[in-house]
C-alpha cells in the first residue's frame, strides 16, 4: 500500500504500526520519527516568514475572513506518487490542509482511492484513530497492541496520581498573544495527571481568554504549550508576550510553578506520543509522585516573576 499522511499526527501513527516503509508523502511538519525528514513533501505553508505569535494569529484570522487556506498542496507531485491511502482531517483548518481541500485534490486522480479523515477531540478518540489506520492498512491487530499499550500507560498515571493528597488547578495556555484556552484532549489530559483543568473543557476547541480571566482563575500550576512550538521557539516566544502587572499575583507564579512544554512534539497532534505528554503532565503537577524521566527539551520550569509586570496584557 501506498500511503499519503497530510496530517503529522497521522504519520506518527503510521510509523507506530510498522508502516514507514509504506509512506510515500508526508507534509512539510512532519518530522517523526527522523526517518520521515526524508520524504517528498507534498504541502508547504502560507505563513512562512510570519513573525511571531501576534502576527501569526494575525494572518490566520484575515485567511479565516477570506475564506482562504493557510496550507498549499503540490497537485502533481501527488499524482506523480500515486497513493493508495490518504490520511488526512476534518477539525481543524489552522492545524492543517482543510478536509475540502485534500478530497478535491484526491478527487482529481485517476482510478479509486481511500480518504480517510482522522479528527480526534480527545484522548479515547485518539485511540480509535489509531484502530482505524490499522483497519485501513490490514495492521488490525498490531493497532490494537499498540492502543492496549497506551492504556496501560494511561491507567499508570492515572492510578498514581490517585495518591496525590493536592488537587492544582491548572491553566493551560495554547496560544500566547492573544492568549488561548488549551482545549481539545488537554484538559483531560491534566485531570487524568492529578490537576484540575480551569479555563477549558474536555474535548472542546481552544477558546480565546482575557488575562483578568486567568488572574481570576488564581492556578496553582501554568503551562505554556503554544500550538506547534518545541520548547526553545515557545520559550523565545514567551519573552515577547505583553504581561500584565497583575499576572505576578496569581498562585502559579509566587510558587514558581509555571512551566513551558514542547507542544509539538507532546500535546499539539493527535498521535501516540500523546502519552508522553501525559506522564509530562504528571512530571509537572506532582513530581513528589513522578520522578523526571523525560528529555531536558520536553519542558522546563521559567521563572514567571520574570515575565510579569509588561503593561499591555489582555
């Protein structure tokens, strides 16, 4: 089978089930496994050489007005790499080739193909993603080990963060200016770590939110995890972001507990590593329970008196 992911989400999936060998085209952000870095192209994005966080929302809110898409696709390059299977989404046109745009492309190649739309909103829809990527690719049973192994992983946090005597109240911040509700899997994420998700709902969409809503809130925990961003790009990004004076006032930033993570990697795609960013969670909300395991680059404490006192937050 020849397989096209539009979606690096989708291409981690793949490769999780043994099926590197049978990609042939991935998009411009897909970039693991490494092995993938080497394959044809087929999307580039539209906002390429965009600044920072403002400009970047910016540019996103004038495509969204037009109706125009912020992804191009290269037609004759995917005829020319003839995939049988298309992986692609429904949920979101900022994270991704709209579904509109990838059934039109598809549709303008000869002979039958499958599209098959993977849209998680949480986690055990992530799950089902990767069974129905192992039922498309005749890996039936490989899909169900790998989703059994996620939930044994799931159940350990889960059951160890039971003993936490402290439930935090945590915000999670998805985008930096303006500032964004983490939705989607997220806050489910932080509950199944031992947190209390304040600002969002399980399986909702990231919202926009106005500071004095977070000093309101009063978390005991921040999480920057900026959509798309490692952790050196979300940590260079957070020194620009305009504070306001109140924000040294809340719980989070008098116990130094605000944190920076990479979201690329661990919480912005719907895809096994999904998990590892569970376990991170537990890392940062209760490390009496959780013993750092995971890499200097997945996250790091910042010092939010440093970041505070800006005038011009929202």
């Amino acid at each position: 089978m020849r397989i096209c992911s539009l979606l690096p989400g989708a291409t981690e999936i793949v490769c999780a089930l043994g099926l590197a060998e049978q990609l042939v085209a991935v998009t411009h952000e897909c970039d693991y496994p490494p092995a993938v870095r080497h394959l044809p192209v087929v999307t580039r994005s539209l906002l390429e050489g965009t600044g920072g966080s403002r400009d970047i929302d910016q540019h996103v809110t004038a495509a969204a007005h037009d109706g125009s898409s912020l992804y191009g696709l290269d037609q004759e390059l995917l005829a020319r790499l003839d995939p049988d299977l298309v992986l692609t989404q429904e949920l979101c046109q900022v994270c991704a080739l709209s579904y509109a745009q990838v059934t039109s492309a598809v549709g303008q190649l000869s002979g039958p193909r499958t599209v098959l739309s993977l849209s998680p909103r949480r986690l055990e829809d992530v799950l089902e993603a990767i069974v129905a990527v192992g039922n498309a690719t005749g890996v039936t049973e490989l899909a169900q080990a790998l989703v059994d192994r996620l939930r044994q992983r799931t159940a350990a946090v889960a059951a160890q963060a039971r003993r936490a005597t402290i439930t935090p109240r945590v915000f999670a911040m998805e985008w930096l200016e303006p500032p964004y509700t983490a939705g989607h899997w997220v806050p489910e994420m932080i509950r199944l770590a031992g947190g209390e998700s304040v600002g969002a709902r399980d399986g909702a969409f990231s919202e926009p939110i106005a500071w004095d809503a977070v000093i309101e809130m009063d978390p005991h925990v921040v999480i920057f995890m900026p959509c798309s961003f490692d952790l050196p790009r979300a940590v260079e990004e957070l020194a620009r972001v305009p504070f306001p004076s109140t924000w040294t006032e809340i719980a989070a930033v008098r116990e130094g507990r605000v944190a920076v993570v990479d979201s690329s990697a661990y919480f912005s795609r719907s895809g096994p590593r999904l998990i590892d960013g569970l376990e991170i969670l537990g890392e940062i909300l209760h490390p009496e329970l959780f013993p750092r395991r995971a890499a200097a680059d997945a996250w790091c404490l910042v010092d939010g008196l440093r970041l505070g006192g800006q005038e011009g937050g929202r």
